[in-house]
C-alpha cells in the first residue's frame, strides 16, 4: 500500500502532503530545495518523503506521470541514514505509485560514479539503456536507465 506509513532503517517513508512539501530540510537544502514547493506538488508528480524518528525528512523521491510514461526526478537519502533500506522503500513506493497511474515505463537518469544507486536501479528491475555524455552541472556523465511494468491488456 503506497498510501500506508512504512518503518524502514530508522525512517519513516510516506506520501509527501502540503505540509511536508513545504519544510526546508538538510537534504534539500544541499540538493534541490525547490523540489519541495507547493506549487510542485501539481499534476501527475508524487513525492515521498522519509522522515525520522522526529519526523524530520530524511529522504524523499519524486516522479513525474505522464500518460504511459514515468520520469524518476530524484530519490536521495541523507547521508547518516544512508545503507538501511530507505532508498530502495523510496523507490518501490514511486514505482508502484506509476503502476496505479498506469505507467509501462519508467526512466531515471543516475551518474555514472553513483555506483551504489545503479546497483539499486538494477536490483528493482532497470536496465542501462544509453548514457548521456556531460548531463550533469559538473560535466558528468549519466546513465540512463529503464524499467517496464509489464501489464496484460485486454482489447475490446
């Protein structure tokens, strides 16, 4: 159940509301702190959010819908809840979030010295498709990787 709370390494993972979209957290603030606005919070995008013992975010994930397709935006962790599970709860409740909306694709980008995450998009069913040369602000490349939510379908 993607709606439901789940404990995992010592965080908490669960759908992202208004109020937590709106909290400034040291993962963001080092990352992306714009991820986390209200006016984000719009259309086919969810985030999940992995809160502590203190219910203060320490991870989140985000993926955009769009019809048959789904962008994995970003899943981090911080640093000293890194190596419990965290990430990869973070990522099956996006997955299965782009499942219910009917998704048969999902695409993420991850560096390509981000071995740890590539083992992880791998372990959930990725695959390295393509690599996209310098995609990062730093000139790093990334590698591009996929995932299909096989489905039946019935046509009548």
């Amino acid at each position: 159940m993607m709606n439901a709370p789940n404990n995992v390494g010592s965080a908490t993972c669960r759908p992202q509301t208004q109020n937590t979209c709106s909290r400034k957290t040291p993962v963001t603030q080092k990352t992306r702190a714009t991820l986390f606005t209200k006016e984000g919070f719009k259309g086919g995008v969810t985030k999940i959010t992995a809160l502590n013992e203190n219910a203060e975010p320490v991870g989140f994930g985000e993926i955009l819908c769009v019809l048959e397709s789904a962008d994995i935006i970003d899943v981090e962790v911080s640093e000293n809840f890194r190596r419990r599970g965290i990430g990869r709860e973070i990522c099956e409740r996006l997955i299965a979030a782009a499942a219910e909306s009917g998704v048969e694709v999902i695409t993420l980008e991850a560096r390509v010295s981000n071995v740890a995450a590539r083992t992880l998009y791998k372990s959930l069913g990725f695959r390295e498709i393509s690599v996209r040369e310098r995609y990062y602000g730093d000139g790093e490349d990334a590698v591009i990787m996929q995932k299909r939510l096989w489905k039946t379908r019935i046509n009548l």
